[in-house]
C-alpha cells in the first residue's frame, strides 16, 4: 500500500505533498512492525553495557599494575622512577680494642630501605664474615669481629642498593686495636747513681695470652720527668725469655738520675697506642 504524507519545505516552511515510504503490512494488532526494532535497541544497549564494564575493569587491572610495577609498598618510592640517594654511617662499639678482643660495627643507612646488604672492608681486605651482612628494617647492618692483630684499621661499610634505593659508601672509621701490657717485678735502683735498673714488660692479648716474641719490636720513645744530668733511655728493647716466659727488658742506666720515679714509654710494633712503665729511683 502507498501513502501521501505532508512535509514541510525545509526552505520556506511550505508543506510539500509527496510520495512517502512504501510500509509494509501489518500483520497483526497494535504495531508488532517495531518489535524487531525494539529488541535490536536493547541487545545493542545490552552489548554497550558488557562493553563498558569490561573497559572499567580492563582500566583497573591495568591501574593494579602499574601500581604493582612503579609503586613500593608502605609509602616507599617508585620502582619505575629514579631510586633515591642513601647516605650510609658507621661507628664502632668499641674503639679502641683490645687485640684479639670483640668489635661490633654497626652501618646505618639512609633512608633506611629495608632491604640490600653492607660489604666490611678494612682497608681493601674484605673483614672475615661481613661480605654481605643483611639491612634490617630500621636500615641497620652490623658485623660482629675479633680484630687479631694491633694496629690502626681503616674499616668501610658499603651498601649494596636495591631496587628502590642506590648504593653508597661509609666514609673510613679508623679502628683502634692495641695490647695490653703487664710490667714484671717493681723495678727500683738501690741507689741515686750507677746502677743499672731492669724494665721487663710483656705483652698480652684481649684473653691474657702472653704475645711477646722477636716479632713484635718494642722502641722506646721518651722518659718523663727529664732524667737530666743522666741520660734518657732510647732504642728498642730485647725480647728474652724468663725461663718459659718470654718478654722484653729493658735495662736502664740510672746514673746521674735524681731521686725520683720515672716513666719510660714506648711503642709495640704497629700498635697505634702508646704503652709505658714506670721504675724508681731512690
């Protein structure tokens, strides 16, 4: 069936007569001619819907991540960003020390990363057992030590970075490691001039273990008050053996030497302290 319809002029608003769309039948009562229509716009609404979800989860799988990969957990900075500076301490539990005694050292590292390890080097020797000493939480490592020989240790700690912060490198922290002495008898002169007075000392480490021997040079470096008008004692001193006790003597001419007591000192090898006995002259 054809049907005229009026339209408007889309220049003048006059209506124009004209043939208008040939439709089909209907078919039945009411207008089932749309029905097709009307299920086409809700499975294409229906499908604009399981599109968009499926875009808002995609964003936000996407959003979990780049989260994942670019940000730290517990406010810690990003992995995908430039890792941050640390600076790194370390102090010494106990300085000076004894040889053969216990050292703890601790590095502190900041900010503190929560993760990496921290290298101990004395001089350019890695320290025995802290090559890879683990950072706590607090951004804390520590190296538990027995320093066996005296001498001035330059220890180090480096921090090895991790992936969210970078390395870095303690400045030096110069250990102390000295012996201990022990002075043999009371040595006294029987007199004010001429004789001669032995000083015999032995050297020990942090257990007592008596360490002295012809390996390790003791030199005398001064005696005070001035023995003037004697004279001062100089050199090293000689390593003997007292019996089964080795040590060291040194034999001192006390002529000229007022009345008095007096200290010698002297040095021990590398030891960097400076170690010293006293005698008397009566």
């Amino acid at each position: 069936m054809t049907t005229t319809r009026t339209r408007p002029d889309p220049d003048d608003g006059a209506a124009i007569t004209g043939p208008a769309a040939t439709l089909p039948p209907a078919t039945g009562p009411g207008r089932p001619g749309r029905a097709p229509r009307t299920r086409l716009r809700l499975a294409l609404a229906a499908a604009g819907g399981l599109l968009a979800a499926g875009m808002i989860a995609a964003a936000a799988a996407a959003t979990a991540a780049g989260a994942t990969a670019d940000r730290a957990p517990h406010g810690q900075p990003a992995l995908g960003g430039t890792r941050p500076g640390t600076a790194t301490t370390l102090t010494s539990r106990a300085n000076p020390s004894i040889a053969g005694g216990p050292v703890t050292y601790a590095a502190t590292v900041r900010p503190a990363p929560g993760g990496g390890t921290v290298a101990f080097t004395d001089g350019t020797a890695p320290v025995p057992g802290c090559g890879a000493q683990p950072v706590d939480t607090a951004g804390t490592a520590i190296c538990p030590v027995a320093d066996p020989g005296a001498g001035a240790h330059a220890i180090t700690a480096a921090y090895s970075g991790d992936a969210r912060h970078q390395a870095s490198t303690s400045a030096a922290l110069t250990q102390q490691v000295t012996y201990r002495t022990q002075l043999l008898g009371n040595p006294a002169a029987s007199g004010t001039s001429g004789p001669a007075v032995p000083v015999r000392i032995m050297l020990l480490d942090a257990a007592g273990t008596n360490v002295s021997g012809p390996g390790i040079t003791l030199t005398v470096t001064g005696v005070s008050p001035s023995p003037s008008p004697g004279t001062a004692p100089h050199g090293t001193l000689t390593a003997v053996n007292l019996g089964l006790l080795p040590c060291y003597q040194l034999t001192i001419d006390t002529a000229g030497y007022p009345a008095g007591r007096y200290t010698v000192s002297f040095a021990a090898g590398n030891d960097p302290a400076t170690h010293t006995a006293q005698f008397a002259v009566p």
